[in-house]
C-alpha cells in the first residue's frame, strides 16, 4: 500500500508549519484527524518522520529526505491536474489541421498565429493538400478541422470565416483587364483554362450552373490542378479563369484580377459532425474571432 496524495499534503503541512496545531489551522482539518494520517503515513512507510516534545515538531533525519521528494510528487500532481484542466477547457493538447492549396498562402499563417497568441500550449500539425483529400482525411479522422471551399458533403460541420469576390483572372493588356467589374456573359468568348472535372466534382456542378446562367458553356483549352499553374497559363496568354481574390497572392504579376458581378465564395472551417473534442471548439472560437476583426483574404 502506497501513500495517497492527501497523506503527502499533510505531511508537507506539518513540516513547513512545525506544528500539528498549526498545520491543521492551515488544512483546516482537526489536529485528531491530521495525527491520525501522519500516524499512517508514518506506519506505512516503516519510518519515524517527526520528532516531537516539549520544543515543539522536528523533522526526523528521514523526514527531510523525505520532504524534497513529497513536494516534487504533489508537484508533478499538481501539473498533471492542471494539464487535464486546460484541455478540458481546450487550452491544451494537439490537432491536426488541413488547409486547400487555394487557401494555405493566406490563411495559414493568420491561423496559426491567433492560435499560438491565444493557446499557446496547443499544438498544431498543418499539411496543405487537395479537396478530395481532405475530405477523406476529415472522415477517416486523418484531420481535426480543415480550411476549404464550398460545396462539400454530408457529414460535415461548416463555420464560414469570409467571403470573398470571385473574379476572372485575365493576362496583362487584356481588353477588360482595366474594368472595376464585369458580368460572366462578357466572357462568353474567351478560352479558358480550368482545373479537371476529377479533382472535386461539386464545384464543377457549381461552375456549369453558373456558366449556363450566364448563357454559355465555356471553351476550356487546358486544365490543371495546379491553381499556381493556373496563373502561369492566363500571364502566359494561353487562356483566361475565375478564381477567388485571395488568390491573387500566389502571383503579383502577369496577371489581373477583376471582380464577377455577383458571384463570391466563402472559405470555412469543416470538422467531422459530432466531433466534440474541446481543443477543437478551442479552436473554432479563437479563430473565429480573429476573421471576425481581420480580413484573411488580404492580411496574408
């Protein structure tokens, strides 16, 4: 049979106090009730650990042995109670996250920043990667939470952080290059340059409702999954495309971005639906007011 923690606590009492009297003033308890744990303590350890007479309580030569060790335990014990505190608050403890390439440029570091200001002893893994992929990494609990683009799928929660305009992406010189906005049908005749169909089926279903809304269906001469590659082929001439403004900051040059007249996109944070990890809602919260006070898709 080992001491208990409370034994431990008495103990260290009575030694800092050199008094049974006072030591149970402090852990208000009754000195009967003190005695009878140093008793126990004492008889479980098959040692004497106080000497007492009419000068009052000492410590035993192995009670001050003992005494450093007793504290470094209620320490270590302290600690472990408070790590346990934090994360069930949600101040401590580990995710992972998962941010869409498309997003990672500006939004990761505003993340993280916020997170490491506000939970500090939360720690984050990142990795950038494609929407298909994150999906399944939600689902198969490979990621906490991940920053995306809508639509989605079932089974996910969503918290939308901004919104943002979505514009056509023209090369330098272009004839509309110069205009504050433009309507989608203006569009109607140019090339394009997309990324495939394959790499995340409902935002193409999104694209084809949009552009028959807009009365045609687009000329794609080239696709790529590459959104930096994307950008290289408009400055290059190869084509136009529609990406979100934020987007504009994988690339200063070569390029303008104009705004579509009606059409915006959001970014949100996704999570698995009934995931009620409190590091994760720790989370959500504390970045969540962080888009609320900055605007992600131009701070990054």
């Amino acid at each position: 049979m080992s001491p208990d923690l409370r034994q431990l606590r008495y103990f260290v009492a009575v030694a800092e106090e050199s008094s049974y009297t006072r030591a149970a003033q402090v852990l208000t308890i009754s000195q009967q009730s003190l005695s009878q744990q140093i008793t126990l303590l004492e008889r479980m350890l098959g040692v004497k650990l106080f000497d007492r007479d009419t000068r009052g309580t000492r410590l035993t030569a192995i009670g001050e042995l003992f005494l450093p060790e007793a504290r470094a335990v209620l320490t270590r014990a302290d600690e472990a109670f408070d790590v346990v505190a934090r994360a069930a608050r949600g101040e401590a403890g580990s995710l992972r996250l998962a941010f869409l390439a498309t997003t990672t440029n500006y939004l990761l570091p505003l993340v993280v920043r916020a997170v490491r200001q506000r939970l500090p002893e939360l720690a984050l893994s990142t990795e950038e990667t494609t929407i298909a992929s994150l999906v399944e990494g939600l689902r198969k609990g490979r990621y906490d939470v991940a920053f995306t683009r809508p639509p989605l799928v079932a089974g996910l929660a969503t918290r939308t952080l901004v919104s943002e305009p979505v514009c056509a992406v023209l090369p330098e010189g272009h004839p509309l290059a110069g205009r504050a906005e433009l309507t989608l049908a203006e569009l109607a005749g140019e090339r394009w340059v997309l990324t495939p169909r394959s790499s995340w089926e409902p935002w193409h279903q999104a694209f084809d409702e949009s552009f028959r809304a807009a009365g045609f269906t687009p000329e794609v001469v080239h696709r790529d999954a590459s959104v930096q590659a994307l950008l290289g082929l408009v400055a290059a001439g190869v084509g136009i495309t529609r990406l979100a403004r934020s987007a504009g900051s994988l690339r200063r040059t070569g390029v303008v971005f104009v705004p579509i007249s009606g059409e915006f996109v959001s970014t949100e944070m996704v999570w698995l639906a009934g995931n009620d990890s409190a590091a994760l809602h720790g989370l959500l919260n504390v970045v969540t007011e962080a888009a609320a006070s900055t605007d992600f898709t131009r701070a990054g």
